[in-house]
C-alpha cells in the first residue's frame, strides 16, 4: 500500500443526519471508514468549505425562473460554509496526525463536486498524490452519486487507478448510482482509450489488504 492513498469524501456534518444537506444513511459508512484507514499511509479528507455567496447556493439566486433546468438541479441549499459546524467533519471520523485535508469549492465564482476542483479552481489533491507518489486511490465518503463519483472520474483522467470502497460511501440516489457511475466511466473511456477497463474497480473495505 505504499503507493496507495486512501480519500475520504465530505464526511461533514451538513451531508450526515441533521445537516442543511444529508446523505441517507450517512452515519453508517463511519465505523467502516475508521476501520480501514488502518492499512493506508496516506490518509486525505476532501472539505466543501464554501463562502456565504457561493454560487451553488439557490439562495443568492434571485433568477431562478430565467436559468435552465440543469442549472436550477446543480443548485443546493446553504451548506458546508466556511469555519461553521456544518463544514466540519463528523465528530465519529477518526483522524490522526499526519492526514491531510484538502478544501474544494473555495471560491464564490465556481462550483466542482470533484476533491481535484474544477479548471477554474483546482484544489492541491493532484499535487498532494503526486508529492506522495501515489498511483492508486481509495475512494469513500459522500455522496457516491455527486463528489465521490466525480472525484473518481478526476482521478482516472489524470491516470490514477481507482478502488471505490462501496461499503465506505452512500448516494443520494442509491438506485441510480451504480448506472450512473458506469455511464460516466464508459464516457471517458470513449474519449481517452489509455483509461482501462481495469482502471477502476468497485469492492469493500473487507478486501483491503495491507
């Protein structure tokens, strides 16, 4: 596992139970997630820490009769803003000396559900896996169907094999989910034949092996 990180996506307290934006379930993927951070080294915890005017808010948009249907679905209500409870990590996520954190969606301007950000605003999480020489990631947290799908669709396109740990994440749309991970992998596949069909791989933190 040397060259192996595991990330942890926005376990913060406004996706859990009794936040502004919970994940069903959310407190359940926990205990499993302290478990298995025993056998990384590397251990990184992705962070939306939004201003009070971020734009993904439907509250700073008084137009919402004049935007498109996809722009008013990609709008949330008030969630994970900076230095509130909200943005911080569950109290039950173990953390240790020596993990990182990596904040997203810092900027008012622009909106990204990956933990690399968006081209108008990268966060350090390549930088960091590199520094580490990281080839491999794990990936859990919330939600699987929005930043842990999209962080896994970053990673794969910047060459990363990637192990989605399913019993380490929940989905807003669990129904959906897996097809909708499949659909967006196979788009990327088409367009770039270097990302293989082995590139990435669903199993449980069960399997993880030192």
């Amino acid at each position: 596992m040397e060259n192996s990180a595991l990330i942890i996506v926005d376990v913060q307290n406004d996706f859990c139970e009794g936040g502004s934006l919970p994940v069903q379930k959310s407190s359940e993927i926990i205990p499993k997630i302290n478990q298995v951070r025993k056998y990384f080294k590397h251990v990184i915890f992705t962070k939306d820490w939004h201003p009070e005017n971020h734009v993904s808010f439907k509250i700073n948009h008084s137009n919402l009769d004049e935007l498109k249907k996809e722009e008013v679905d990609n709008l949330w209500p008030v969630h994970c803003v900076q230095n509130t409870y909200g943005a911080e990590l569950h109290k039950d996520i173990q953390t240790e000396e020596g993990d990182i954190i990596v904040l997203k969606g810092t900027n008012y301007k622009y909106d990204s559900y990956s933990g690399f950000g968006c081209k108008e605003d990268q966060t350090n999480l390549h930088q960091i896996l590199q520094s580490l020489n990281v080839d491999t990631i794990y990936v859990g947290g919330l939600a699987l169907d929005y930043c842990v799908l999209f962080t896994v669709i970053d990673a794969l396109k910047l060459g990363y094999k990637v192990k989605v740990l399913k019993d380490c994440t929940q989905a807003i749309d669990p129904e959906n989910a897996k097809s909708k991970i499949n659909q967006y992998f196979a788009e990327i596949r088409r367009q770039d034949n270097t990302i293989l069909e082995n590139s990435l791989r669903i199993f449980t933190s069960y399997e993880v092996e030192e």
